[in-house]
C-alpha cells in the first residue's frame, strides 16, 4: 500500500490517479481532502505534514510513501519525527519530491536550504529513498488563468528567457514507476520537460489551443517583483525572479531522466496547455 501525500496538489492528484489505475492501493491525504480529490474506491484521509502525529493512521499498513516536500510549510515539518511515524506504522520506502533548487540554489533559504534538510532527514532515515528534484512546473501557467479569460491576456517577466519546464503529469509518472520498485534506491531525478519554453512561447502555445490570439505582455521585473510580492515571501521572489530571468546553466539544461525511468518522453508544454486548454476559456 502507499501513501500519498499531497494528494490534491498538481503532482499528487496525478499520482493518485495513476497508481489506483494500475490498481495499487492507495491511501491519499492532504489537509482537506474529501471524496471528491479522488478516484472512486481511493481511501482519503485528512492530515497535515506539519502534525506528523495526524498521519499515524493514514501510516498504519502500508510500505511505501510519496513526500510532498510542504511547499510554502517547508520551513515548518519535523521530518525525522515524520519519518519515525512512517516507519512505525510499517513504510519501508520514501519518495521525495523536492526542487532542483538543492542543487542550483543551495544558497538560497526559500529553494535550497530548506530542500537540503529534508532531503538530508530522508538520506539519513533508514528508509529506501529516491529524490525527485524538478524544476519549474507547466502548471505555473495556472496564474495566467484569470487574464486569459477575462482579457486574452499573458503577463510575465523575461519574456524571451527559456527554461525546460516539466509536466506534473511526467513527475507523477516518474514517482509512480519509483515507489513500486526498489531498483531506485538511492538515486536522484533530476524532471525536466524535453525543451526550454519562453514565457512568450507559452502565451503562443496557450493562444494555439484555444484558438483564439492571446497578447503576450513583457513585464519588467519591478512590476513583476510587486506582482508577486502580494502572494510570496520576498525571499522566495528575489530566488524565483533570478531563476527565471537569469537561469544557471543546470537550470536551463534539459534532463533525460523522465525519458529513462518512463521509457517515454518528457511532456512539452503546448501539449499541456491543450489538455488544460478548457481552464483558460
């Protein structure tokens, strides 16, 4: 049996569904988790990383675990106690989404700090482990949601500055294929999508699948910086604005590692935007 973690977020849904499909059992848990985040027949059960007692039950019977890394709680999870939990309650094997951060942020509190800790409490936790280490999502592209309805409008910084982002769809792949085999203890993913896309080029991917002609316009990163300034921590900002418009060489390389433990390719992004295309009408 595993548990998911995370269950209603972009990656965890996805993984909820592919594993009932395959017909794992499945225990799937988020802070408010209701029947309706998941699959017919898919057990729930309402629990907070950040209480890692709350998931003593949720715990009980299975042998493997997807970490969702706490997101914006990061700062705040006592993982070994959490770990201790899970193995108390039977799990032998963890899989870890964290960030690409850890490894090209390690400075930064908000993407590497935080993200070396976890993943330095999952090495040292007696449990199997894998890490996923994506960088930016497809899904990020959810934010434009709202001007694209409303105006047929994108508005993004760096207008021309590519990055590979990965489909969350591709990251659950991977992690599907992760917790139900042990041949990937001990390695590190590195998720990436099959190319770098440009905010513009996502605004023309987004246009194509509706259809209709979307304007692209090109923030500068003051105005962008206040955007996100009304819904981020400013640290978080200052390392998510310098990712996007001056991208390290790690950052902008594309991983094969999606590919080879799927045995398919990366997800692009005007493949993404087609399926989600019924979100931004």
């Amino acid at each position: 049996m595993i548990v998911v973690t995370g269950a209603t977020g972009n990656v965890g849904r996805e993984l909820v569904r592919t594993l009932a499909g395959s017909g794992t059992e499945v225990v799937a848990t988020s802070r408010q988790i209701t029947s309706a985040d998941v699959p017919e027949g898919v057990r729930h059960r309402p629990a907070d990383l950040v209480d890692a007692e709350s998931l003593r039950t949720v715990f009980d019977g299975a042998d493997a675990l997807f970490l969702q890394n706490g997101g914006p709680s990061a700062h705040l999870l006592d993982v070994p106690h959490l770990l201790d939990v899970a193995k108390a309650g039977g799990i032998e094997q963890v899989v870890l989404l964290s960030s690409q951060g850890v490894a090209t942020r390690p400075d930064s509190v908000s993407h590497g700090v935080v993200g070396h800790t976890i993943e330095e409490a999952v090495r040292r936790s007696g449990l199997d482990w894998t890490l996923l280490r994506p960088g930016g999502f497809h899904s990020n592209a959810f934010a434009w949601a709202g001007s694209v309805r409303e105006r047929r409008t994108v508005a993004a910084p760096f207008g021309d500055v590519g990055l590979p982002t990965v489909d969350p769809a591709d990251i659950a792949a991977v992690a599907a294929v992760t917790l139900r085999s042990r041949e990937h203890t001990g390695q590190i993913y590195e998720l990436t999508g099959p190319a770098r896309v440009t905010p513009r080029q996502q605004s023309a991917d987004l246009a194509e699948a509706l259809g209709e002609p979307i304007e692209f316009v090109e923030w500068s990163r003051d105005e962008a910086r206040a955007q996100m300034l009304a819904f981020m921590p400013e640290p978080v900002v200052d390392t998510t604005l310098a990712i996007l418009g001056s991208p390290t060489p790690a950052e902008q390389r594309v991983s094969p590692d999606v590919e080879r433990v799927t045995g398919r390719p990366a997800g692009t992004f005007a493949g993404w935007a087609a399926r989600h295309a019924e979100l931004f009408r």
